[in-house]
C-alpha cells in the first residue's frame, strides 16, 4: 500500500486513502468479533460475570436436543421464507424482465419497501392480523374465515412476515439475470414447436440460476438471524436461533452462552453460502 | 395468456407489497381513540405525537444519530471508495470482503458483538457504561460507511477516471484534485450514499437496540417498547411519519443516482447494493 505501484499506467488516489475506512472496521467491527470469540470460550462466574479462559463448555450445552430443536425450527423458517420468495418473486421478476414496458419503474417498486423501516413494515402486519381488522372481520362475517380464526401470535403469523420482508431481495437479483437474457431464444424455441413449458423449462430456467441463486442466498441468510418477526408477530412465543442469541443478552444474562450460539450461526451460515458458491459453480460448468 | 397471468400474479404482489404500509398511513389518520375502530378522519393523533415529550425526544435522537453517521460514513466510505478503485488486485481483494462482511453479517450478531465491545471498552478505560446515543452512531457507521463505499465506488468506476490523470500529470495534489475535479463529479453518488445512510440508521431497530444502554431511546425503539402494550393511536401516528420521512429521502436518492446517471443500468445496479 505504501509504494505506489508503477505496474499501472497514470497516476492515482494514494492507497493510504483506505486506512481511516480500515481502521475504523478493525476497531468497531473486527475487533467486536474478536472479542466475542474470547468471550465464546470464557467460563462463567456467578450469575452475570465471566472470566477469560479456554473453556468449550457452552459448545457442549448447545449439544442439546433442545437447542438442536431451535436450530432445525430455523432452519425450516429460513428454507420455507427463500422458497416461498422464490414462488411469488420469480414470476414478478420474469414479468418485468420480459414483459412490464416501465421496467425502472416497477423494479424501483420492489425496493422502495425494502429500505423502508423494517419495524414498521413487520408492525403493520400486527394490525392486518388483528382479530378486529376490519378485512378480516368482514370476511368472518361472509363466512370465509370462521369465527375463531387469528394467526397473529403464532408461527403462521411469522412465516407471513418474513415473505413479506424478504421479497424484494428474491427478485432483484432474478430480475438482473433475466433482463440480460436474449427473449429472442426462447421465441425461436416456441417457433419451432417447442410448448412455452418446455422452453421455459430448457432455456429460461437454465439461464436463471445464477439469479435464483443470488436471491436465495440474499434471503437465506438473514432468514438463520431472524429476530424481529418472531418478537413482534410471534408474540415472542416461539424461539429462534436469533431470538436464543437475543435472550442470553436480555433476561437470561448469559453472555458467553450467547456468543457461543452466535459463533455457531455464523459457521451454519459460512457452510451454507459455501454450499451455494459451489453450486452456482457447478451450475456455470454444466448447466 | 400466459403473460396475463403473470400480469395478474405481479399486480397482487404489489398490492402484498404496499398494502401493509398503506394500512399504517390510513389508520393513522383515524381520530377514534382505537386504532382499528374508525371513528371519522382526523391528524390529531399527528398532534398529540408531536406534542408527547417521549415520543419527541426519541426522534431527535434518532436525527442527530442518524446525520452524524451520514456525514461519517460519508467521509470514510468516499475515502475507502478513491483509494479501492485503483488498488492492486492482491491488496483490494480482501478489503472487498471485508466492506461485504460488514453488510452481511447478521445485525443480531453485529449488535451483540458490539455490546460486549463497548461494554468492555468502558471497563477497560474505567468510563463505567459507555453505552449510549455515542455507541449507536459508532455502531452504525460500520454498515453505512460500506454502503457509501459501494454507492461511490460504482460511479467513480464507471465515469472513467482520465480527467484525474490529467490533473494529477499537470502537477495537483490529491487534494486539489478532489476539490477541483473529483468531488464536482461525485457529489450526486456521495449525496444519495448519505441518504441511504440517513435513512438506515433513522430505521435501525437491531443493532441499536442491543447498543443503546438503559437511557437513550430511539424512535424506532421507543415504538418497539410500545408494541407490548398493543397497538396505539400515537404510535402509530409515529410510525407513519417515519415512513414518510424515509420514503422521502430514499426517493430523493433515487433521483439525485437517476438524473446524473447516464445509463440507466447504471441505476439499476445501485439497488442492489
């Protein structure tokens, strides 16, 4: 960093540009980490305190079928959140990309909610769901829902939330995808006899998957961290892993416990994102 | 045939997608005292908001964190951003990762991280809990200057960068350089990057929830602790001015990346982030 390279042709911004940037991650970002690994491996002293040792006890208590419980609940969330992101955001993303003439428009659409108030998007839906919301009254009158009907404060009521929140990270990445796609393919494939099922199935999927990818590993993710959905339209009833890691730094006060679970998330998580770099890889020589 | 009912599956997508937030709007503007029994049009509830000291002082916390995190995650995501655009590729790789790392790692990890961080850090410097308005801003800047980073870096790339060689060549140093030749370039990317950055840390509820010690409360998370008491009238008069505030600032972003971009690819490449 501190010699300027003379490998490429004109002059440049120094690299020591970079250094603020850094240390300012090393410090409020890695450090941090750091720090809770040291933390992970610490012994616990009474009820809140904690000293620093070599110590894989937490790891051993999380070898519980009780948090394994937790763990696979997670998981289920996580997986049924991508794929049903996928279900409702492919066809969206196909409609713009081969289809919508304002495409900007409508993609802009998708991500408005996205940046806006992750609170206040998964609070709204604690009044749709509300027994007393005037849609869902009127549809309990017409029958369609019987009178005891409520989803909110239950798992249900979590599985509409993170849909509704991950969405708009599913669809931008197909979209991306798709919009370099050449519709001129899959025409000539109709043209010539093809039924439009087939040459979806043998050109446009195929061509998709690196955007199907992407979008899955952008909602997965965040989906094994989950906290605030099962908090606010889970009534806090069912936990997740998220929700555990959360626990340990509020009433259960158990720190090192907490950064142990944290850990494991985020190895759970490394070994997930690896398994899908490898597929998107096996996909590209193959596919 | 087909292509119609795409058209009907995007357009109930879109009704999943905005009806929740219409449903906040509209029942703000209902007078009656509960949220779901409308009881006549009315921005009472915007009044009472106003004029209710707990909900007031929160905002403003939540102002002056989420401004002084823009203007630090500017200076250091632009600065990050001129210096990675022309690094050597040994060097940027992993500097890339980590300005990825800081965005995708889960924020419950991040904020329980930077609890014990702070916490530790008070200890160690024998200030007792730290914790606070300050430790939020610090906290936030880790993402945000990464969104900036990003943002900037994609426009200073694709604009090409021989008007800084030629500056350079005729003897100005980086700063003059950046003065004279970069900043009037970038500020449109630098500008919206601020207002992404504005935005996410006005919204932020994870991280500063775990950051935030026991007497500094945020608007997003003084809403939170209303929500186990169910749902009110001036909560949610609250949460419908967040979002107008928001949406504002994310459509002003929006056109301050569209009307300087010259591709509109380019514009498309950006939500993304």
């Amino acid at each position: 960093m501190r010699r300027r390279g003379a490998i490429r042709a004109g002059p440049r911004y120094p690299g020591w540009l970079a250094l603020p940037a850094l240390g300012y991650y090393g410090l409020f970002f890695l450090a941090p980490l750091v720090l809770m690994g040291a933390v992970a491996l610490s012994e616990r002293v009474g009820h809140i305190d904690f000293v620093y040792a070599l110590n894989f006890d937490n790891f051993k208590v999380l070898w519980d079928p009780l948090y394994g419980e937790i763990f696979l609940r997670t998981l289920r969330l996580a997986l049924f959140g991508t794929v049903a992101a996928l279900l409702v955001g492919f066809p969206l993303a196909y409609y713009i990309a081969r289809y919508a003439k304002r495409k900007t428009l409508l993609l802009l659409l998708v991500v408005v909610p996205f940046w806006t108030s992750f609170l206040i998007r998964t609070y709204s839906w604690l009044i749709i769901l509300d027994p007393d919301f005037p849609a869902l009254r009127a549809l309990k009158w017409m029958g369609v829902l019987a009178d005891d009907f409520s989803v909110l404060y239950t798992p249900t009521a979590v599985y509409i939330g993170v849909v509704y929140t991950y969405l708009p990270l599913m669809v931008l990445p197909i979209y991306a995808t798709l919009e370099r796609m050449d519709w001129s393919l899959v025409e000539a494939a109709e043209d010539l006899g093809d039924p439009p099922l087939r040459a979806f199935r043998r050109i446009t999927l195929p061509l998709a998957v690196p955007g199907v990818l992407a979008g899955s590993l952008l909602v997965f993710i965040p989906l094994m961290g989950e906290y605030l959905n099962p908090v606010i339209l889970g009534g806090d009833k069912t936990i997740y892993a998220g929700n555990l890691i959360g626990l340990q730094f509020g009433s259960s006060r158990n720190w090192p416990f907490g950064a142990t679970i944290a850990l494991v998330l985020i190895a759970l998580m490394t070994l997930a994102v690896l398994a899908f770099i490898r597929l998107a890889r096996r996909e590209e020589q193959y596919g | 045939m087909g292509k119609r009912l795409l058209q009907a599956h995007s357009l109930l997508v879109y009704l999943f997608l905005y009806a929740p937030i219409a449903v906040v709007v509209i029942f703000a503007f209902n007078g009656g005292r509960q949220v779901l029994n409308w009881d006549g049009f009315s921005t009472k509830w915007f009044g009472e908001a106003l004029a209710d000291p707990t909900i007031t002082e929160p905002f403003k916390n939540s102002l002056l964190i989420a401004f002084g995190n823009a203007i630090l995650a500017c200076i250091l995501g632009t600065a990050l951003a001129l210096a990675l655009a022309r690094l050597r590729p040994w060097l940027r790789a992993p500097i890339d990762a980590l300005v990825y790392m800081t965005l995708v790692t889960p924020e419950i990890v991040f904020g329980i991280a930077a609890l014990m961080f702070f916490v530790q850090l008070g200890n160690w410097l024998s200030l007792g809990s730290i914790l606070g308005l300050w430790t939020i801003l610090l906290a936030h800047v880790v993402f945000n200057a990464s969104v900036v980073a990003l943002i900037v870096r994609a426009r200073f790339v694709g604009m090409g960068q021989s008007l800084e060689e030629a500056s350079f060549d005729l003897g100005a140093g980086p700063l003059s350089t950046f003065r004279q030749v970069t900043l009037p370039r970038l500020a449109p990317a630098i500008l919206a990057g601020g207002l992404l950055a504005f935005t996410f840390s006005f919204d932020d509820f994870i991280t500063s929830f775990f950051v935030s010690g026991a007497g500094t409360t945020t608007l997003p998370l003084r809403i939170f602790s209303s929500l186990r008491f169910g749902i009110s009238p001036i909560v949610n008069a609250a949460a419908a001015m967040i979002l107008a505030l928001t949406l504002l600032s994310i459509v002003a972003a929006y056109l301050v990346l569209r009307r300087t971009a010259q591709m509109r690819r380019e514009a498309t490449v950006i939500p993304g982030v």
